[in-house]
C-alpha cells in the first residue's frame, strides 16, 4: 500500500476546484474567492491550536487534516504550487531554524 501524500491531496483539490460548487465543498471554497478560503484556514488553524492545547490526539489528527487541506486550497487559488513550499522548506532546512531566523531579511 502507498502513502498518501500532500501531492497526492494538491492532485484532488485541483480536480475538485473545477467541479460545479454545489457539487464540491472545494469548488465553492475556490469560487468563493481567496477571502473565503482564507477565513476558514485560519478557522481550523485556531481548532487545531484548541486540540493541540487541550491534549486531544484524535480530534489534533482531524483538524491537522482539516488545516492542511485548506491550505492547499488556499495555495491552489494563490496559484502556489505546493512544490514551491517544499522547495522553501527544504531551502529553510538546509541551516538550523535558529540561523535560518538570525539571516531573515525583513521586509
């Protein structure tokens, strides 16, 4: 058996954003606009901040689920392939985060 991947996911959301909105909880997220999109990654940012605080495994893996899903919506209707973010996390990687931190420009 396969993993499942984020590429795998970034695949799904790319085929689902094309389906009619009432037909797909992506495509009305993506036709909804990046406002949208965006108000309901922070929401399940902050759900999964809740279950992380209050030591609730499952309910941490569900909404880790739900916040990288709508991230990659997000990325899909910013254009951003989720290429371009591995390729930044690899580049952040390659030097400790504290160092990584310490040669941050601000912009």
């Amino acid at each position: 058996m396969t993993m499942f991947s984020l590429t795998d996911l970034e695949k799904i959301v790319a085929t689902r954003a094309m389906a009619e909105p009432d037909q797909s909880w992506t495509a009305k997220l993506v036709r909804g606009g990046q406002r949208k999109a965006a108000k309901k990654l922070g929401e399940e940012a902050v759900e999964t901040v809740i279950a992380a605080i209050a030591e609730d495994r499952q309910n941490l893996v569900c909404e880790s689920a739900d916040l990288l899903y709508h991230l990659l919506v997000v990325l899909k209707i910013a254009d951003v392939p989720l290429e371009a973010v591995m390729q930044e996390l690899q580049r952040r990687t390659a030097q400790t985060g504290l160092s990584e931190k310490a040669n941050r420009r601000d912009p």
